[in-house]
C-alpha cells in the first residue's frame, strides 16, 4: 500500500489516457449499450430471486412453515379425558381423576448424576435404571412406571427440585367412584388409559381422546429455546350416556350384596329392565371386582359378565313362555280347564313328578300356574306340541344370541327339533333340558308381558360430544319382532299377578302395587348330571302389572343354609328391587289390585283409619290392630303419623300428638 | 478533481452495517458454542469493516492510473501467491479448500485478490487491444487463456465458486469490450455440449446436478443446507420473526454467517427484508453501472464495470443458491457475509471505482 500512496495522487497520466477517446464516440456508445443489457439481466435476476423468495414465503409458507414447525417443535404430550360414562341420569359411573407424570428431556438435563440421584431417590428407582434414563438418546422419555400418576407429594417435591430438562404433564387417570359398582359391565382401563373390558373396551374408539401437547422450540440439539410455548388443547373422549338408572342399579347393588352375605352362594346375579324398550335400568353379578385393582382378580371373575354370560336350565321362569304360547294358541282356558296333579305325570314310561310331594290335587290352570306345578305344564305342552312350542321359544328369542351392546353374551342351547320326543317336550315346557342366558329370559319375559312385542335389549342410549353434553348418536327401541297379541299378553300379566299374590311368588308380593312374577328353581347341570343339592334361584317380577313400567329378574347360584326355592331367596330381593325401582320411575300406588292371600303366618297390610279430631278413646279403639305411641298432652288427636289411609302392617307402630 | 460518489459510498456503508448486524444475530449461537464468546464474529468482522473502511478512503485517493502501470507485477504477484498458497505448510485448509495464507483465526484469500487484479489486468489488456477484440485468435484467445490458467489454479485448491466468478467477471468484460456476439454463443455451445457429453458419460451427475430442484430427495446429504434455506426463508413470511428471533439458526442451518445468511435475513425481516437487501444491490450495481458509463477513460470505464459485475454476479449466484434456483456453489454474498479478507478486497475495489468517480464527466 505504501507504494501507491508515494506515487498516489498525480493527475498528469490522465491526459496520457484521454487522447484519442473522444473522437470515438461510436465505440463508447457499443460498450454503453451492452452494460445496459448486462444491467438488464441484473435486474431482471434479482426480479426472479425476489419472486422465488415470494414464492416460498407466501405460496410456501403453510408447507415450509409446517415442516419447520415440525422440526424446531418437541411435544409435551397432555393426556385427554377419556369420555364419561353416566347414567341416564347424568349420574358420572366412570369419571377422570387428573395426575401428573414425569417427562424427562434427555438433552436439556446438563448434570445427569445429579438429577438422576435426586429423582431416583424420589421415585424409588435405582441410581442406575434413572441414569439410563436421563441419559437415554432420545427427545422425550418417560419413567414407566414409576414416574406416572404421580401422588401430589411426590409431584411437589420433584417440582420443587426446579431440575432442567424435567418436567410434569398432566395425566387423566380412570375414577370409578362408586368402586364395584356396575364393575362387569362398565369394565376398566389399563395404565395408558385404553379400555380392557366391558363398555370400557367395547367403546373404547369413542372413549378415547386425542393427545394435545405443549410445544417448545428446541435447537439442533436439543436445547430449549426462549420461545412462547404453544399450548394444544387436547381432544375429550366422547361422553356415553348408559339406559341404566343409577337408583336401580344402587338398589340392585346392594340387594345383591346383602344376599351375598345372607346366604354365601357360589354367584348371584340381577338385571331390571323397562319392558317397554328393551332399556336395561340395572345390571350386576357377583363375584365382581374393584376397577381400579383389576389385576388382583382373575380373568373369569373380570370377563363373567353373568347376565348375559351365563347359561343355565332357567327352571320354572320359563313356564311363562309355555303359558303364553298355549294362551296365543287358545289351548287353554285357564279359569274354566281343571288338571287333577297327583304328584307325578308319566310320559313315554318317564315319570316326571311335581315339586310337591303327593301333588297340588285339582286346580284349574290358573292355579296350575300359581302353583308352579310340573305336570300341568307337561299338559300345556302336550296340547302344544313340540313344533308350536319351539316355534315360540324361538320367536321369543332364545337359542340365539339376543344382540345386546355388551361384549361375552351367550346364545344358550336347546334342543334339537328332530330330537325332541315326548319327554323332551315335556320337560321343555317346564324349563328344564334348555340352557338360557339371563338376558334372554327377561327380555322374552318383557315381551311377554309388555303387548307382546319383543325388543332388541340394550344399555347404551346415546353418545354425547365431551364438552356440550349433545347428544352425537342416539340409540332408539328396536323391535324384533311382535310375539303374541296384545290380549294374550294382558292375559299372562293378570295370571303372574296372581301368582304373586295368591300363588308362590308371595314373597314378592308390594302392597299398593300391582306386582306379576314367576319364581324358578333350577338343578345345576355338571358333567351331565344333575347336582344335588345345589340350585340356581330365581325370580322373575314386575309391576305394575297392569302397565309394566319394570322388570327385575334375579338369580342366586347355590345360595347356603336355606330352603332352595325361587320364591323363597330370589322373591323378596326382586320385590326391594321393584319397589326402590318404582320409586325411582315415580310410578303411583294401585288400588285395583288383586288382594294378597294371607297364610296364618303372614301379616297382612292394613290401611290406617282417620283418627284425627277425635278423643282418645275412640282413637284407641279405631287402631286396635296397630301398636298406639301418645306424645304431648289433652283429649283430642292432633296429627296422626303415618297419615290416613296409609297402609301398614298390622301390629306396626301408629304414633299420635294430642291436644285439648 | 470532482467529489467521490456519494450514493454509492452511502449504499455500501449501510448494507456493510447492516451485514454486520447479520452476522452479530446469525452467528451468536454458534460462536457462544464454539468459542464461548457470542460476539467472536462480530468483533472480528467488525474489525475487518474498520480496516476496510479506512482502506477504501485512501484507495479512492490514489489516482487509478497507476494500476494501469503495476497491472503486470501485480498479476505476477497474485500468480505466485496463487501458487505458494497451494503449497502444505505455507497455505491452510478451511472447509476442505487449501485457499489460505493464515495467521492464527486471521485468514486471507489470494483467490479473492486475484480477482480484483485480472480485473485490472484485463481493462489494461482490452484497453491495449481495442482493434484488436474483433480477431478471436487474436485479441481474445490470449486473455481467455491466462483467465484459464488462474481458474486451473484456483480449482486445484479447490474452490469452485470462486472460480467460477472469476471466470465469469473476465467473459462479461469481454463482452461489453465488442467482442463478438456469436463468440459467446460458441463458448455457451461447447459449455453445453461439455455438460451433455459429462452426463452421457454418468447419468448420475444429471440427477446431483438437478437435486437441488428437490432437495427432499436427500433430505441429510446433498438436499441438506438448501432444506434448512428453505426452512429459514420460508416460515419468515412477509415480515419475519424480527431481529435476533431466526429459529434455524439454533444449530440446524450450519456457519449461518457465511454462504446462507441470506435465509437468516429473510427469517429475521421476512419478504421486507429481501426487498431492501435487493434493493441495496441494485443501488450499487446501478450507480456502479453509472460510474462506468460516464467515465472518459476506456481503462477506468473496464475496471468499474469489472469490479460491479463482479458484486452483481457473485451476489446473483449466493442468492440463487440460496432460494433454490440454483446447486450449491458455495459463494458469498458480496458485504454481508462474514469474511475478512473478502471484505477487504471489496472496499479496496470500492475504493477505486470511488477514485474513478472522481474523474467523470
């Protein structure tokens, strides 16, 4: 540089240079010319680069700014809600708890002894197993178990940590809140939120929810940057509404559990439905299990939903099938047709006896029914016949499965129309030598007794979007098919109200309301033998019989230390059950019912006179049949507790205010 | 004598200041992760823009007549240093070219000398054989031959780019010297046929050639910078992140400073910002184009249409690599990216044509 600068700054040589330039004025032109063309290509690349950068920043960007977004973003996952399960109610039988769970990012945590000492001591891991996983090569990685659904303790205490590349996301953990309740059918889910049985598996697709996320932006390698976080709103799970009436389904529950206690038997199991739709109101089987510890149970107590798993010979419940099939077919008068019941009927050199010793003598049909008695059935079915008879076990849905929306429903067996003889047929038409499901006798019960008409059973009623609660997708009554008349089936309600209240459903007998049943009493099958000793229990009622609003069917498998007949175990806990449900239908008293035949040993319901306003003495004797409790002092009755023409049992208590 | 041209010194201040600032925002992340000083860059470059500064201020004082003198030892220089600097031991090896004289972190380029000298050469050369650029054999051949030579030098180093620029400066001043219009239709041809005749040979160059039309293909390998241009560019929109906010230059877009900091001036400013870089360019170019038109002095006129072609088509090629029109090439952008040496050699340049502009009409 120097050498320039000595010989720098003398403006001699430009003489030297312009001598001979300015007479050619044509050469400068050429050359002016052609720097403009050079200029032109200039400007019209810079055009074209400035169109392509407008190019990728406007007609691009979504795509560019999508596959950025991608690679600068790391996801912290957040958890959805799995969608509720309620009843028809709104009452939430599976909920969402929130917890927190460890996310660690490998990258971001610089002292990897340190964090991995701090929270292993926390989690309870080994040194070693969380330095693996601080350390792993990888953008996010999670500590299973150990680190989900953490407590809020140890959520705090790690939070309080303030350790970098460790974080706390929040989970939705699965809440049963009324624990076995319902336990078969609602299922349960797994660590990760998926469900792996009942309504919980089999909706699992809507159930589950969709992943949000946090997302920060992270360098090349890892590191977070100081950027606003974007926050992804995660997806609820969609709501399922059940049919089930929690009311029914909390009195079923614990009518259950008190048998279970009461006479210990092997299984029970209960389902109430609305006979008008097929809704199922309650459903439950013992043994049950506790959701959230399902892995201390064994696959078949979990997966034996019994209502609709279980086969059984139903017993005497099916009797209502033989009787509605010979009314439809007008084979029997039921008032005016006698059987004489010596106790055993012999068909094809079998002899079938009655359930009672030395017979039910002679009876009209009628009270064939209300006496349950064998013989007479095998009568009815003899007038039917094996093809009419099968014809309507058929039509009245059994042999088949029923269709209902729960998982591990059996089809039941039957015989074989080709092998059907006459001891065949006679044993069919009392409920014996055929295998049914629950859910298959009382929805042909309902059928039975509703007009006739036979509907698809079913629990789910709708599904309702997560935040709204509107409902997505309704499922309505469905009809199979109509099965008697209307007049048949008004028939067989009037009959089964008579058997509960003049024949051996008694137990199930509700005053004030008009309650029609059948009770069944089954030997268990086991290895082609029948069992001795050893009986399923049941009971099949419904009220009121003039306008079924429910029916309860309950089943107690082998129950101990008792007398092992349907009308005395299963009767009075479907009789708690039909009355807990009425009450919770707000169905009203009925006073045209056909009055209770009392035995000796029966109390009997009296309805207490109006003693209010008069003196003592009159009251006195007025309530003779009631224990009298006096309160406050004068001659006259003030107020009377229960109220007029309330009906108690005799003997009951009857308390009185008195004034002057 | 007339003043310096004050448009010109104004427009290469403020894209040189503005290139500072880019390189300070582009290069932090990277510098704190290497050198633990965010600010190693900046401090170097912005002592390099210093010296280039004063550099150029004496420059455009020394009367450029005296190049048209020394042309001939400085081509001599710049030959020699050409070759020593291929030598082990004496030149260095940056990003795989041994193009270096270094000291230390201070590094310079004979390549980038080089170029300013054949362009001075070359104005010497043309303005000596004005009558005789119509003869090919002649007038052209000679020029075109020593042009080759430096360029076989420089590919032995090898640094294509800076070649090709090279190159490419000598064919456009040629070009508007009155060479010929067919002539570069021939050479065009056997460049054309040259390239056919390659890929005939090995299909596969045809597909390396045009992967940069879908850089998707090899996403890690060759496709890898022009995707990570394209994720910088792309996501700025029309108004950017702002300054300082460049999300790729976090480690995924590699040495943002150099070749690609173009991207990390469309994240940052967005479409905005390309617009006033672009327009900065064209102030220069056209001022440039200016100064050399009214310029009296065939010589004077030669060498500021070099030097401004020369920052016309090297910014042209940095930017067309940069957007995807165009494979990687690896050149910079003319004041903006970081370089020393470069930079140095570019304000030596301005300091001329400012000389030149002293001497017009």
């Amino acid at each position: 540089m120097k050498l320039y600068l000595i010989v720098g700054q003398s403006n001699n040589n430009l003489s030297f240079f312009s001598y001979n330039f300015i007479g050619d004025y044509m050469f400068f032109k050429n050359i002016h010319t052609r720097i403009k063309i050079v200029l032109l290509i200039i400007i019209f690349l810079f055009l074209l680069i400035t169109a392509k950068v407008f190019y990728i920043q406007v007609i691009d960007y979504d795509k560019l700014n999508n596959y950025a977004s991608n690679l600068w973003s790391r996801n912290l996952p957040l958890e959805a809600n799995r969608g509720k399960i309620t009843d028809r109610n709104g009452v939430v039988l599976a909920d969402n708890i929130t917890t927190t769970s460890l996310v660690l990012i490998p990258n971001q945590i610089k002292d990897k002894e340190k964090t991995a000492e701090m929270l292993s001591e926390i989690l309870n891991v080994t040194y070693d197993d969380m330095y693996k996983h601080v350390s792993k090569r990888t953008s996010i990685e999670r500590v299973h178990p150990e680190g989900r659904r953490l407590s809020y303790e140890i959520a705090d205490k790690i939070n309080n940590l303030k350790l970098e590349g460790v974080y706390l996301v929040k989970e939705a953990k699965r809440y049963y809140p009324y624990d076995t309740f319902m336990s078969h059918t609602l299922g349960f889910v797994g660590i990760d939120n998926q469900g792996l049985s009942g309504l919980e598996l089999m909706y699992n697709g809507y159930l589950t929810g969709e992943y949000g996320a946090i997302k920060y932006f992270s360098d090349a390698k890892g590191n977070r940057l100081k950027l606003n976080e974007i926050y992804e709103e995660p997806q609820n799970g969609i709501n399922v509404t059940l049919t089930i009436n929690y009311d029914i389904q909390t009195s079923l529950e614990r009518e259950l559990d008190n048998a279970m206690l009461k006479y210990n038997p092997d299984q029970a199991l209960g389902i109430a439905m609305d006979p008008q739709s097929g809704e199922i109101l309650a459903i439950s089987s013992r043994p049950n299990f506790s959701p959230s510890n399902y892995q201390d149970y064994t696959t078949e107590e979990i997966n034996r939903n019994l209502p609709v798993w279980m086969t059984y010979e139903p017993g005497s419940t099916f009797k209502i099938i033989t009787l509605a099939a010979s009314l439809e077919e007008k084979l029997v008068d039921l008032e005016k047709d006698n059987y004489h019941d010596s106790g055993s009927i012999t068909v094809e050199n079998a002899r079938i006896k009655c359930w009672k010793a030395g017979g039910h003598g002679s009876q009209t049909f009628m009270e064939v029914v209300q006496n349950s008695c064998n013989p007479g059935f095998v009568i009815l079915g003899q007038r039917l016949g094996k093809e009419k008879l099968f014809d309507y076990i058929d039509k009245f849905g059994f042999g088949k499965k029923t269709g209902v929306d729960l998982n591990g429903e059996g089809a039941g067996i039957l015989f074989n129309l080709d092998n059907v003889g006459p001891v065949e047929l006679a044993t069919t038409s009392f409920g014996q030598g055929v295998s049914v499901t629950p859910i298959q006798q009382i929805t042909a019960v309902s059928a039975a007794i509703n007009g006739g008409i036979l509907y698809k059973p079913y629990i789910v009623k709708s599904l309702n979007e997560p935040e709204t609660n509107a409902v997505i997708k309704e499922n309505k009554k469905q009809v199979v098919r109509k099965v008697i008349s209307e007049e048949t089936s008004s028939m067989v309600r009037q009959t089964l109200e008579n058997v509960v209240s003049l024949g051996t459903g008694r137990p199930a007998y509700l005053d004030g309301y008009r309650v029609g049943g059948k009770t069944g009493t089954a030997q268990k099958v086991q290895d082609g033998h029948y069992m001795v000793g050893n009986y399923i229990t049941s009971f099949m009622g419904f009220a009121p019989a003039d306008d079924p609003k429910v029916v309860v069917y309950i089943a107690i498998d082998n129950a101990k230390g008792v007398t092992q007949y349907g009308g005395t175990v299963a009767a009075p806990i479907v009789k708690q059950v039909l009355y807990d449900s009425l009450i919770a239908l707000n169905v009203e008293k009925r006073k045209d019912g056909t009055e209770k035949r009392y035995n000796y040993l029966d109390k009997k319901y009296i309805e207490i006179p109006n003693v209010v306003g008069k003196t003592v003495d009159q009251a006195m004797k007025d309530l003779k049949s009631f224990k009298v409790e006096f309160s406050g002092n004068g001659e006259r009755i003030a107020y009377q507790s229960p109220i007029a023409s309330t009906r108690i049992y005799e003997g009951e208590t009857v308390r009185l205010l008195l004034t002057n | 004598m007339k003043k310096i041209n004050i448009v010109l010194l104004i427009s290469i201040l403020a894209i040189s200041i503005f290139g500072l600032i880019m390189i300070t925002s582009s290069s932090y992340i990277w510098a704190e992760y290497k050198f633990n000083d965010p600010f190693k860059y900046f401090k170097h470059q912005a002592l390099f823009l210093s010296i280039s500064i004063i550099l150029m201020i004496v420059v455009s004082k020394i009367d450029y007549h005296i190049y048209f003198e020394k042309a001939n030892i400085f081509l001599i220089v710049s030959l020699i240093l050409l070759v020593l600097v291929l030598i082990p031991g004496i030149g260095s090896v940056r990003n795989g070219s041994r193009s270096w004289f270094g000291i230390g972190s201070f590094g310079i380029q004979p390549s980038e000398f080089s170029k300013l000298i054949l362009i001075i050469f070359t104005a010497k050369y043309l303005y000596n054989n004005e009558k005789n650029l119509k003869n090919i054999k002649k007038g052209v051949i000679p020029i075109l031959g020593l042009v080759m030579i430096v360029f076989g030098l420089i590919m032995l180093q090898p640094d294509f780019g800076t070649g090709v620029v090279l190159v490419m400066i000598i064919v456009g001043m040629l070009f508007i010297a009155g060479v010929d219009f067919s002539f570069f239709l021939k050479i065009g041809a056997v460049g054309i046929i040259g390239v056919v005749g390659l890929i005939a040979v090995a299909p596969y160059r045809l597909k390396r050639i045009l992967s940069f039309l879908n850089p998707w293909e090899d996403p890690l390998g060759s496709g890898f910078q022009i995707i990570q241009s394209l994720y910088a560019i792309g996501p700025g929109g029309l108004f950017g992140f702002g300054l300082g906010n460049s999300r790729q230059k976090h480690f995924y877009l590699p040495e943002p400073q150099t070749d690609f900091i173009f991207s990390i001036i469309s994240e940052e400013f967005g479409f905005m910002g390309v617009l006033i870089v672009a327009c900065l360019f064209i102030t220069i170019i056209y001022t440039g184009f200016k100064i050399a038109i009214k310029c009296n002095d065939l010589f004077g006129k030669y060498i500021v249409f070099g030097i401004t072609f020369w920052i016309a088509f090297q910014s042209i090629l940095n930017l067309m690599v940069v957007v995807g029109l165009i494979p990687v090439t690896g050149v910079t952008l003319p004041f903006i990216s970081y370089g020393g040496s470069s930079l140095m050699i570019l304000f030596l340049a301005i300091g001329i044509i400012l000389n030149i502009s002293r001497y017009q009409k």
